[in-house]
C-alpha cells in the first residue's frame, strides 16, 4: 500500500504555493503599473527572481510528493517563460562572430556606474581608477558614458582620458569637497548637450547630441534614482548570523524602495518628455537601477531595441552583488539601428559590469 498523504501538509502546501503563485503573477503585472502613482509595484519586480525560484522549487516538491497542487507552481512559471530573455540568452541568431563584429561598421559605446573608484574589489582607489581607465582604453569606444564618477578636481576627467577630444560633465558637490555625476566623453563632435534636474535628488540625466552617419542622435547618460540599500550588509547578516539586525535592516530597506521607486517613475517620465521634445533619434545609456521585470525597463524598452536582447550571450547580470540575478544596466537604441554586439565583462575595478556594446545604425 503507498504511504497515507498527511491532510495537514496537503493543505498547507497548496496554501504556500498558491500564495507564492500570486506573488509571482503580481510580478507579471507590476510591469504595466507606473511606482509613482502605485509604489508597491516597484517590490513585486524587484522580488521576481526570488519569488520565482521559490514557484521552482515548489514544483519540484510537487512532483517529488505526486501532489495534485503541482497545476499550482505550473501556472505561476509558465508566462516567465515570456520574460526569461530578458535575463538570459543562449546566443541566437543576432549574435554574430568576432570577425565579423570588428569589420563591420558601427559606433561603440561604453556606459559604466564606476561607483565613485570606492566600490571595486581593487586595493584602493587608485587601483579601481587604474582599472577603469585601462578597460576604456582597451575598448577604445567612440563614445564613453559614465555614472558616479566621483573626483577631488573635475580637470582629472580630461587627464585620465586624453584620446577624448570631447566631454561633457554635471556634478555634485559632496560635503567633504568632492565632486560626483555623470560623465559624457566623444571622438564625434558634440552639437549640443544638457541635463535633466530632478528635484529632492543628486540622480541626475546628462545628454549630449552627436553626429553620426549623417543623422544627429541624442545620448542619454542615465543614473535614475538608486535604492540606498546596502546588499552588502544584508549578505553579511546572514552569513555572519547577526539575524537580530536583519529584519529591522529589511524593513527598512523595503521602505527606501518604495520611495526610490516612486521616483524613478517620475524620471522616466521626465526622460520621455525629453526625447519627445526633442525630435531626435536617441541612444538612452547607463544606470536604470530597475530590472528588466519593472515599468521603468518596459517604458524606456517600448519603441526602442534592448541591445542585450539583441546581441547579449549567457547572463546579462550587470549588479555584481548577488550575481546573476541583478541586470539594472542597460543600453537602448531606435527599431531601425542594427546592434552587432553587446558584452558585460565581469571586471572587479566597481559593484557593475560595464555595459559594451557595437551599433550599425
């Protein structure tokens, strides 16, 4: 005779999952509701992979236990199929051989949350700033788009980068006298540049417009508002076992997403406002500090090519902390632009990857 099933589990199982399952589906949606009139939204994409492993790993007890709610997790997986590109590619079709790559022309772009030199796993800062600029110059990128570049001295831009006849900058100054923003550097003319100012906030959006191949385009360099938590610290509880701090840690980091993704709603907004108005074709480049399973991702990926999904191969993470679940980086050029590579080399010299890519436009 098989072994009696327990009722007590039975129902409590399919209790778990069907919870875990509208979580999940709660995910799904949350792509189509804007954080700055429903902050929520911003937790249930941001919570997607997690709560997914999770519907994983019920299915997989389901299966084990030959229990009649495995329907349950199924349902719950099935539409991430839909949305799993987005993380992962195997390298189809789009991307195309090295050779090929480097005898095709097109314009290269790098974009880089460089994290201010503080936040690598070099022996300083000078070490993070020697990697950076040596990655750049192994590249060798027509266009160069950085993000928390934090210096003593705004003149160290042009010396760090010399081959760079153009730049363009907008900074903050930090209570101990530092600078720190985003950097904009060109082999192409510039024609004009400029900045999106958001209120309450050092986040900011610097844009500069190149000529390329006869068509003028705008270059958005984007930092949209961080989530001011510390994985890091977060990591650290639970391997060092200091679980008294960590729901306090927790709570209070939901509390600063809810509110950082309020606002990235709004910058969006502001930054579709701009490419609008402005009537230009537009590369949008840099830090989004969203997934892809988010409004902020959806909204700028509307109209537009993700380059990842594009030409990207294996993981697209670009958030070293908690590799590869956080791809918050991104790179987004106009439908009729052919991306012909797109490339996250894992270096150690910030907490991101940078973002490489190479575009026929």
């Amino acid at each position: 005779m098989g072994r009696k099933k327990n009722p007590f589990l039975s129902v409590s199982f399919r209790l778990v999952a069907t919870v875990f399952c509208i979580l999940l589906l709660l995910s799904y949606v949350s792509v189509l509701i804007d954080p700055g009139t429903f902050p929520p939204a911003g937790f249930f994409g941001l919570y997607f992979i997690p709560v997914l492993a999770v519907n994983v790993l019920l299915l997989i007890l389901a299966l084990l236990r030959w229990s009649s709610s495995v329907w349950i997790p199924v349902i719950a997986i099935l539409p991430s199929l839909f949305f799993a590109g987005f993380f992962f590619r195997a390298g189809d079709r789009n991307s195309l051989p090295e050779k090929v790559v480097s005898e095709t022309d097109g314009l290269k772009a790098l974009t880089w949350n460089i994290g201010g030199f503080r936040s690598g796993t070099g022996a300083g800062v000078s070490d993070n700033i020697l990697g950076v600029r040596n990655l750049v110059d192994a590249e060798d990128p027509d266009m160069v788009l950085l993000q928390e570049f934090r210096t003593d001295d705004t003149s160290r831009v042009r010396r760090m980068f010399p081959h760079y006849p153009y730049a363009r900058m907008h900074f903050y100054r930090l209570r101990n006298g530092d600078y720190v923003g985003n950097v904009t550097l060109s082999r192409l003319p510039l024609l004009g540049s400029g900045h999106l100012p958001f209120r309450g906030t050092t986040n900011r959006v610097l844009y500069t417009d190149v000529e390329y191949a006869g068509q003028v385009y705008r270059f958005y360099n984007v930092h949209l508002e961080s989530n001011n938590i510390s994985l890091a610290s977060l990591v650290k509880d639970v391997k060092g076992g200091g679980y008294d701090e960590l729901p306090h840690e927790l709570a209070e980091a939901h509390e600063k997403v809810k509110k950082s993704s309020s606002r990235r709603g709004g910058q969006v907004r502001a930054l579709l406002e701009d490419i609008s108005g402005s009537g230009l074709p537009a590369v949008v480049c840099g830090d989004v500090n969203d997934t892809p399973m988010s409004y902020c991702f959806r909204t700028l990926y509307r109209g537009r090519k993700d380059t990842f999904c594009e030409a990207g191969k294996g993981f697209g993470a670009t958030y070293r902390m908690l590799w590869p679940l956080l791809r918050i980086d991104y790179v987004f050029v106009p439908q009729e632009a052919e991306v012909l590579e797109h490339r996250t080399p894992r270096v150690d010299w910030s907490d991101h990857y940078p973002v490489i890519v190479k575009v026929h436009m």
